[in-house]
C-alpha cells in the first residue's frame, strides 16, 4: 500500500482513504484558469436530487447580482440537462478565437457557458460518460474566457457523482448553496450534499427550500403541497442558515417559460443575496 500512495497521481487519490497522508492532496488538483479570466468568488449551486428548482435559484442570483452593478457569469456544469440558456433565451452557438471560447451573453449581461452553447442542435442529446463530461466541465472554466467576473455561479448537476466531485476538486469554489424542498426523504438528501462540500473542505453557505408553499390567490392561505417544512430543523442541526423559503409562484415560472431570466425578480432570496 505504501508504494501505491507513492506512485498515486492526484486522479488516482480522489476519495482514497489515505489521500490526506500521500503527497496528491485535494489543493494540487485546482485547474488554473484561463488567462483572459478573473473571477473573485465562485459559487456552487447544488442539490441531492433533481427537479428541486437549482437553475431558477441560480438565475434569481445571478440576476440580483447584476441590478447591483455586479459582474456575474453561470457556468452551466449540469452536461446532460442543461437548462440554463434557454431560461435566458440564448439559442446561439458560443464563439472561439485563440485566446479559448467567448461565453454567450444574456440580455442583461450575464456572461454564459453551457454544453448547449457547444452543440450543433440544442435538443441534440449528450450521451457521454462520466469522464468526459468531467472533461468538457474543466474545460468550461480553463478554456472559457469570462473576462473579470465579481462571481460566477456554477449549476449543478444533482447528487454527489462524477460532475460535482470534478468540480470542488478542479474549481477554487468559494462556498455552496443546497436547493431542496419539503419532501419525506429532504434531510438525507440534504445531508449527503452538505458532507460532501464538508469533506471536499467547501463552506456550505446555507440553504434554499424551493417549492416551501402554495399560497392562495383568493385568501392568501399558505398551502403546504408537498407536506410540511423541516428545513429550520435540519439547518439548526447542521449549523448552517436557511437563506429563503421559495413558494410555487407562477409569476417565476411564467419568466422562465418567456425565456427572460433576466427579468427574474425574485423577492424570496431578496436577503439570501447578500450572504453570498
């Protein structure tokens, strides 16, 4: 065993019991970026399962950033489900030049790179493995020239397998934030999501319940669709904050079917913002 933790290369101790004690450590792994990139802080946006609203959290981010005068881009890390330049209503291919790719831009300036972007048809499927998706992610934040960035806001993929591991282990990622809902099976969820930023040493900077209530048009009562909350329960344990509680609000959908998520005024995450 101790000639193997030798001869390791630091691919090979990725999530190896011994990677602490052998000389490939998770810091020896950060892919620098690309020259014409200067990013002050990068966040990751990320959930334990799918359908839990990351992309529209990451958006209503990204676009709050910018009413402030922020300079703000979304790496767009989910490859087989990309959803985020629709939601922009980017349909263009990205340009390169010798210096890398030129990310797309939205209509408020968000700066923009998805596998969409890459593609000859954008419903064309991504049938790839997980290496190469890992690749084409690195490639996103090595290749891409962002130009100077206040933050960039990675999406997602869901769960904890090969994108999210490349990710914290590639990216100097400043901290995360976990989108769930109130289902039966959240705090196992949400658990596995936050041990997996604890171990790769991330901070998790809070959570976002998506989906916490309906309310009703006629007499403002709060409906709880998908059963009762337990995320103040579950942040107090994990000693980390809730920084919103996001309703079913057709208003928000309705930006997003319009593809104008740069229009997205999102006041559920109004406070969330600032704790970025």
């Amino acid at each position: 065993m101790e000639e193997q933790q030798q001869g390791c290369s630091p691919s090979d101790c990725a999530g190896c019991a011994h990677a602490d004690s052998c000389g490939s450590k998770p810091e020896d792994m950060k892919e620098p970026a690309n020259p014409f990139s200067h990013i002050n802080k990068v966040i990751a946006v990320v959930s334990g399962k799918g359908g839990v609203g990351k992309s529209m959290v990451t958006a209503s981010f990204a676009r709050m950033m910018r009413e402030q005068g922020l300079a703000v881009g979304i790496l767009d890390a989910d490859i087989t489900g990309p959803s985020i330049p629709k939601m922009y209503g980017l349909h263009e291919s990205a340009k390169g030049s010798e210096g890398g790719i030129f990310p797309c831009e939205a209509k408020d300036g968000t700066r923009i790179m998805s596998v969409n972007l890459l593609l000859e048809h954008e419903s064309d499927p991504v049938i790839w493995r997980g290496p190469v998706i890992a690749g084409v992610v690195k490639q996103f934040w090595t290749d891409v020239m962002w130009g100077e960035l206040d933050y960039l806001f990675v999406d997602m993929p869901p769960g904890t397998g090969d994108v999210p591991l490349t990710v914290f282990q590639s990216l100097p990622v400043d901290g995360v934030v976990i989108v769930t809902s109130p289902q039966d099976l959240v705090q196992m969820i949400v658990e596995k999501a936050y041990n997996m930023a604890e171990k790769m040493n991330i901070p998790v900077l809070g959570i976002v319940e998506n989906y916490s209530y309906l309310e009703c048009p006629d007499c403002g009562k709060k409906i709880s669709v998908f059963g009762e909350s337990h995320i103040d329960e579950i942040a107090a344990r994990l000693n980390i904050p809730v920084l919103g509680k996001m309703p079913i609000d057709p208003k928000l959908a309705g930006v997003v079917e319009e593809e104008k998520a740069y229009e997205l005024d999102n006041p559920y995450l109004r406070d969330a913002v600032n704790k970025l």
